[in-house]
C-alpha cells in the first residue's frame, strides 16, 4: 500500500497565537482598573468638610491620622519620634517639599497640634490640611 502524504510536507506553524497574549492584557487592565481606586485613598480617614484650593505639588509626601489616633507616614504606620526624625531629615534635603496631613474629623485637635509641632520643629513650612469638597459651599 501506498503512502499519501510524505513526511517532508509536512510544515512549520511559524505563527504565534495571539488569544492567550490579549486575554492576559485584558484581565491585567482590569486588576488595575479595579485597584487603582484602592491604592490611591490609602488609609481609610473620614476626612472633614470645606472648601480650599487644589494643591498641585511637585514633591509631596502624606501624613494620615485615623479615628484611633494612629500614624502613618504614605500608608506606612510610624511612631512619633520616628516621624520626627524622618521629617527633619526631609526638611533638611528638601525645603520645598509639600507634606499633606489627612486627619480624621473626629479626631482630638490635640493630636493634630502634635503633628504641626513636629513639621514647625522640622523647619517644613510648606503643609497642607486635606479635606473633601463641601457641597453646600457648592450650592451657594
């Protein structure tokens, strides 16, 4: 009996199959689409009402203040004595850095005096109180 196809007709795919490439694409997009919003807020502070300007820094760090009082430093817990030293020694590098404290608005004003004490005692005078927008200053 006769052979119908040789052995040598046989050819090469010398595609690449492109399905499973963009199927990882479009499920990486859509993790980032989804944690970005995540990643951006950071710690959770219910932050208090009023109207201010937008500040556009070039060089900004965050200080967070929860309902607890705790401390964190851009999403990082740090005692006081630590963000002392840390914020010194960015006073000294950089004085034109921005340092924008979010604090809850429940919390003791107290405790916010403590922080702008230690940013005046680390020669940083440029800060900023974050808050959110006030509707009913909109509404006026």
């Amino acid at each position: 009996m006769k052979r119908h196809t040789s052995l040598t007709s046989l050819k090469q795919i010398s595609e690449i199959n492109l399905t499973p490439l963009m199927d990882l694409t479009f499920i990486l997009l859509i993790t980032f689409i989804i944690t970005f919003p995540l990643i951006e807020q950071g710690i959770p502070v219910n932050l208090p009402r009023g109207e201010a300007d937008a500040l556009e820094p070039d060089q900004s760090r965050t200080i967070s203040l929860d309902i607890q009082g705790r401390l964190f430093l851009d999403d990082l817990p740090i005692s006081d004595a630590d963000l002392a030293a840390e914020m010194s020694m960015l006073g000294k590098a950089d004085p034109d850095i921005v340092i924008l404290v979010r604090a809850d608005e429940e919390i003791k004003y107290k405790r916010l005096v403590e922080i702008m004490r230690i940013l005046h005692d680390a020669k940083i005078a440029r800060m900023a109180l974050v808050t959110q927008p006030d509707e009913r200053a909109k509404q006026r």
